[in-house]
C-alpha cells in the first residue's frame, strides 16, 4: 500500500514538473536617454495699422489759414497763400498721395530800363491751385519711418485773373512761383508730422519686450509659457483708402514650463529686416511626464487576470503583474505570470505615436533576447503563442481626449490674454500631437507639439 502511494507521488510530482515550469530569463540591463530636444521656431504676428485719417487731421491741423506769405518787394512779388480746403490722404499702392487746394493772391512789378528810358508796372493776380504730393513711407533699419515727400503734380481750380498792369503774363510764371515757394513748406510739414505722429520704435520695442513675459497656461498644476524672441522682420507698408498696412513677424522659441514662474532675461531690439511674407505657425513646446511607477500600474490594470493559451490549448499562462522600466529607446515590459510557466518574461518596444489613431503604443514589441534565449529552454510554445501580439494590442493607448481637453485648455488661457495694458496676445491652438518621446531615468517624456497661429496687438500700432 505504501509503495502504491509513493508512485502515484513520485508520478504527481514528474507530471507538475513537465506541467509547470519556471522560467529563468535575465533581465535585460536598464539604460536611459538623454533628454535634449531642439524646442521649434514659433512666428508671432504683429499687424501694423497706421491710420491715414488721423494723420489728414492733424497735418489739416498744422496747415490751416494762410500757410505762406511774402512781404520781400525787392524782386518785385509779393506773395500769400492760404490752404482753402481740407487735405486729403489716400493710399496708392506703397505710397501716400496727398491733394492740397490753396488759394494764392500775388503782386507782381515789372520794370524795363534800356536807352535811358525807365517803364514800370504792377498787377495783381488770384487763383486756386491744387497741389498733389506722393510720400513714399518706409520703415528704417532702426525702427523709425523715413517719409519722402515730393510734389507729383499740380491742377488748377481757378487760373489766374490778373488785375490792373498792361501787358499779360504768362499762367506759368505764377505757378512755377507757387510751386517753388511752397512745394518745399508742404512737403516738410508732411514728412516731420508723420514722424511726429507715429513713433514706430517705441511700440515695436514695447511689444518686443513683453513677448518675453511668460504667460500662466494653466493652475493645477500651475503652468508657463515663456517665448523667447531671437528676429523680427517686417513686411513694406502698403494699403488702402484709410490705413496704411505693414505686418511685423517676431521669431522666437516657445517653452512651457510647471511650477515658479520662469526667469526671463530681456534682449535688445534687433534692427528691423525685410521680408514680403511674414506669416508663419506659432508652436508651443508641452512635455507631458509619465513615470514608470504610473506606466507599470495603467498597463498592470489593462492586462493583469489575463490568460493566454497555447496553439492545442492544453496549455495556460496568467498574467499577474506588469514593471515597467527604460531599455535605450525602448521600454521594457516586466511581465510576472503564473501557470505552466512561472516567473517573469521580458518585452521590449519602441513608444510610438499613431497619428492617425491618436495613440500611443509600442512599436516592434517582441520578447528580449534574454527571454527568448531562456523560453527555448522551459516554454517554447509561448513564443509561438500570441502573447506578443496581444499585449501590443492592451498596451495600445489613447491620448485623443487628453490632447482635446489640452487643446481646450490652451485656447482658454491663450485665446485672448492681456500681458500689459498696452499689449494684448490672441492665440489659436488648432492641431496637437505628440513629437518626441524619450525614455528618461526620472520619466517616460512626450514632447507634444500645440500648433496654431499668435497674434499681438500693440496700442498705437494697429487700429481696433
């Protein structure tokens, strides 16, 4: 009796043996990258919105009544000219045309002395000139506007009608008077109350400043978004009837960072660079953090109490638990199972984000070289079995509703955000994705990538 109970042990113990393996694979070795990334340049643009109607009123306010006169009868003219209607602006192109009507009354004496004889005689004239200049706006290499205003033509409104005198004079010779004695007032009047009026550098320079505040995105966890301006460039003035247009593009690498406001260091304003087209992406750098504590448990939760079975099933293995740590640019799947095969087995894949799933899963994910060498040994019939496949498939994440909520999140923080009273910011996030993801000793790193357009208005550069 005895001798029957110790086989039927003896044959108990061979057949748990053959049934249930434990398998001795090694653990790959950890090893980590290194975290350094090249944020992408951002383009901040700036409209530039001069208005023409305040530049009429206050020119219409500096020539008003008369506007010239000439009491010196020594070369025989004496002169007044009065501005006797508004002057209007309008935009040609790049250039500002300008009509000034004024009204002219001169005195003219005329004397003739040959042979001893002496004939003298005066007249008076009135007319009405329109006069039409052209200003070629520019904007300087130091941020100042540099007008040229020359004279493109002249009409008349009234010719002249001469009083008194006995010979006739030529139309011409009153309006080459006028226009040498006045082409010279207006066109400097013109040109010094544009410089006046529009102090370019110092809203370029202000606006240039405050993009190097950073600005709270979020506040639990509280969050930053510091730019970080390199260029500027602006594109040449041009417009319509009542503004003259120019867009400025500030470059510039945009960071985010959690926790104390960022430190800022301000830089000097570059000298103005030209460009026809000055728009361009605004892109905001976002790391995203998960540790691999947090990874072990979300992937423990999609596949702990799972059973996975050989071809013939006569065969079972049981995931109890998943580990997860960094192997270079792979992670490495730490899976503790139980059944025929007991112990732990290694995966191995490369974190990769599916652009047009929106998820984030491991690429290539296959059996380490360590588990596939000590398998051949204990449990063959799992590296034929579909255990690779199928945790590939549970290790399958979607991020589309953190990257919506994200996106939500930034377009209510930056969609309109005041960093001065004089400066206000407008962004527009339209795309998020991730770029980069790094296996780090602290962390698994995603860098995400918020794409969309940022605009700033400067008060005293653009018109609301």
């Amino acid at each position: 009796m005895n001798k029957i109970i110790f086989l039927v042990l003896v044959c108990f113990t061979l057949i748990c043996v053959q049934s249930c393996r434990t398998v001795k694979s090694k653990a790959p070795a950890e090893a980590y990258q290194t975290f350094e990334y090249k944020p992408p340049v951002s383009h901040v643009v700036v409209p530039v919105e001069l208005s023409l109607r305040e530049i009429e009123t206050e020119l219409n306010k500096q020539l008003t009544g008369l506007i010239y006169e000439d009491d010196d009868f020594s070369d025989g003219v004496l002169m007044k000219v009065w501005k006797v209607n508004p002057i209007l602006l309008s935009m040609k192109g790049e250039d500002i045309v300008y009509e000034v009507p004024i009204k002219i009354w001169s005195k003219i004496k005329w004397e003739f002395n040959q042979f001893g004889f002496s004939v003298s005689d005066e007249f008076t004239a009135d007319a009405s000139l329109r006069m039409t200049f052209n200003t070629k706006l520019k904007i300087g290499v130091f941020w100042t506007l540099e007008p040229q205003t020359t004279l493109e033509k002249y009409d008349w409104i009234e010719k002249p009608v001469i009083t008194g005198g006995s010979i006739s004079i030529p139309v011409t010779f009153i309006a080459d008077r006028v226009i040498k004695s006045q082409q010279k007032v207006i066109t400097s009047a013109i040109d010094d109350e544009i410089k006046q009026q529009i102090q370019l550098r110092k809203y370029v320079e202000e606006g240039w400043n405050a993009m190097h505040q950073p600005i709270q995105l979020y506040n639990n966890p509280t969050a930053w978004l510091r730019i970080s301006p390199s260029n500027i460039v602006v594109t040449p003035l041009t417009g319509n009837k009542d503004f003259a247009t120019a867009t400025i593009r500030i470059d510039g690498v945009a960071e985010t960072f959690v926790g104390p406001k960022p430190a800022i260091k301000l830089t000097n304003l570059p000298n103005a660079s030209y460009t026809n087209n000055a728009g361009g992406d605004f892109v905001i750098s976002l790391v995203n953090d998960m540790t691999y504590e947090e990874a072990g448990k979300l992937a423990t939760q999609h596949l702990a109490g799972q059973t996975f079975t050989s071809s013939n099933g006569k065969k079972k293995i049981h995931i109890d638990s998943i580990q997860i740590y960094g192997g270079g640019d792979n992670l490495i799947v730490k899976t503790k199972v139980s059944g025929n095969v007991t112990g732990f087995i290694y995966l191995k894949g490369k974190p990769t984000y599916d652009s047009l799933t929106q998820t984030i899963y491991l690429k290539k994910l296959d059996y380490s070289i360590e588990t596939k060498n000590a398998m051949i040994k204990t449990g063959n019939w799992i590296l034929k079995s579909t255990l690779t496949k199928r945790m590939q498939e549970a290790l399958r994440y979607s991020v589309a509703a953190d990257m919506a909520e994200m996106k939500k999140q930034l377009n209510t923080y930056i969609g309109s955000y005041n960093v001065t009273k004089n400066i206000l910011i407008k962004a527009t996030v339209n795309q998020l994705a991730p770029k980069d993801i790094f296996v780090t000793p602290e962390s698994i790193k995603a860098v995400i990538y918020a794409t969309g357009s940022m605009k700033m208005s400067v008060k005293g550069l653009d018109i609301p």
